[in-house]
C-alpha cells in the first residue's frame, strides 16, 4: 500500500531530509544537554529531600564546601540586598568571573587564552580556598 505518490515522496525527500539532516546534529546535541541539566538538577533536589543540603561536601564531611551558601548569596545579591548577599558569601562577586573562566578555559582552543585563563581560575581557587579556611576557623558551620 502506498501512502504517497511517488514524485511527492521524492519532492519530500528532497527538500525535508537535508532540512532534518542540517537540524538533527544540533537537536541531538541540545538534547543531550537538556537531559545533563535535568538529571543534575534531579539529583539535587533528590540530595535535598534525603540530606537538607544539596552540597555533598557538607553531606558527607558535615563540614561546608568552599561553595556553600554562594546560591544564596547570589539570590540576595539579584535582589540588591548586598550586606545578605556577603554574609551567605563574601566571594559572590567573583562568581561571575569563575563561570567565565571556566568558559573561556573549556571553550578555548588557542594555548595562551587557555593558559592565561587556567592562571586566573587557579588563582581564584586559592582566593576561595583561602576564604573557606577562614570563615572555617572563624566558626562557620
Ligand atoms: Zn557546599
């Protein structure tokens, strides 16, 4: 049995099929990023409804992660409540630089752009680690 008539399954195949072709590469390539976030974003929710805390850092040493409370600081921060913002996390500011790094380090295919911005996400590590083991021995729980 026969669905179509055989010039339009031809004129279909011919201007439908590069179409999806061009298309189905990207499609899957967002989809794969879709379900990435998704199950991240399942997994936290899951960690949170069992521990309290979506940090396993904190799950698992009961101790915070250099991290911690930068989501919340980032909320109060948005919302133009700033002295909040510091208190949950005084490094906030330079969130927005370590997401960029990372960006540019990934994404970077010429050696002294990714060698420059592997320098500055080391030197931003050592100011969060820095950070962290102060408000750790300053009592931060
Ligand atoms: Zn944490």
């Amino acid at each position: 049995m026969k669905l179509l008539p055989v010039n339009l399954k031809h004129a279909l195949s011919k201007t439908i099929k590069p179409v999806l072709l061009k298309v189905y590469p990207k499609l899957k390539s967002f989809l794969r990023v879709f379900a990435l976030l998704f199950a991240i974003c399942t997994g936290l929710f899951v960690a949170t409804l069992l521990f309290g805390s979506i940090c396993p850092v904190k799950t698992i040493f009961g101790i915070p992660c250099p991290g911690c409370g930068m989501t919340r600081a980032l909320i109060f921060a948005a919302r133009g409540n700033f002295e909040r913002a510091f208190y949950y996390h005084p490094l906030f500011p330079l969130a927005p630089f370590l997401v960029a790094g990372v960006a540019v380090y990934s994404l970077s295919k010429k050696p002294p752009v990714k060698k420059c911005a592997g320098a500055i996400l080391l030197a931003l590590c050592g100011v969060f680690v820095a950070v962290w083991i102060y408000r750790l021995a300053a009592g931060w729980r």
